[in-house]
C-alpha cells in the first residue's frame, strides 16, 4: 500500500512536527517527577515524529514540487495523524468558543454605541428645539 501527500500538505505536517518537538523537553520535565506513564507517551509521541520527518518527509524545505510517499508504518501513521488530527481539532474548538465570546462582546459594545447615539440624538434635537442663551 502506498500513500502519498502533495508537497502542500508535507510542509504543513513538517512545520506542524516541528512545532510539536519544540515540548521535547518536556520528557525532562517527567522523569524528574517519575511520571513514567507520561515518559512513555512522550517517547511513542516524539519517536512517532521523529520517524515521519526523517523517514518520510526530510529535514528542510523540499527542493521538488511533487507528491511524498509515506513510508512508515502504518501504526505510526495511524497514532501520528490521529494525535495532529484531534490537537487540531480541540484549536479549532477553542478558537470556536472565542469567536462566540468576541461576537458577544462586538454585539454587547453595538447595543452600548446604539444607546449613547440614541441619548446624544435626543440632546441634539432638544438643543436645537430650546432658545440659545447668550451670556
């Protein structure tokens, strides 16, 4: 069986690796809590990705335009794209809640500009219907 991505979506999984092993000392981090749980989460994460870059993507920009197979296992890609997939996803859903409290803000602030050019409105017009007083 043989997958291949286009060189788009290489780059976007190679920058979307790099991203990620910039936590890899956060295996540090673990065993000097002796959470050897999360040292093993962390290896199978890192090892998955490090495999992908340097078995299937390369290190560095690409100098061709064509598609890329994918070589490794098919268990290492299945963890790997799942793990992208979902952290992806649970972005999305956060930025998702902040669009909705933004749209509740712009909404709440156009009710606020509403009322204050319907206040400064009707002191307009009062100003205009009452007598100018000169000192």
């Amino acid at each position: 069986m043989s997958i291949t991505i286009s060189a788009t979506q290489r780059d976007l999984l190679y920058d979307e690796i790099l991203n990620r092993l910039a936590a890899i000392d956060d295996i540090h981090i673990v065993l000097g809590q002796q959470d050897w749980d999360a040292a093993t989460q962390l290896g199978i994460t890192f090892s998955d990705d490090l495999r992908i870059i340097s078995q299937d993507l390369g290190w560095g920009p690409r100098k061709e335009d064509g598609p890329v197979e994918l070589t490794s296992p098919p268990d290492v890609l299945t963890r790997a794209m799942s793990r992208w997939r979902d952290s992806i996803l649970g972005i999305e859903s956060e930025h998702e809640d902040e669009r909705e409290a933004l749209l509740r803000t712009q909404e709440r602030n156009q009710l606020v500009i509403d009322a204050c050019r319907s206040v400064l409105d009707a002191l307009d017009a009062e100003a205009e219907q009452s007598p100018t007083h000169l000192p």
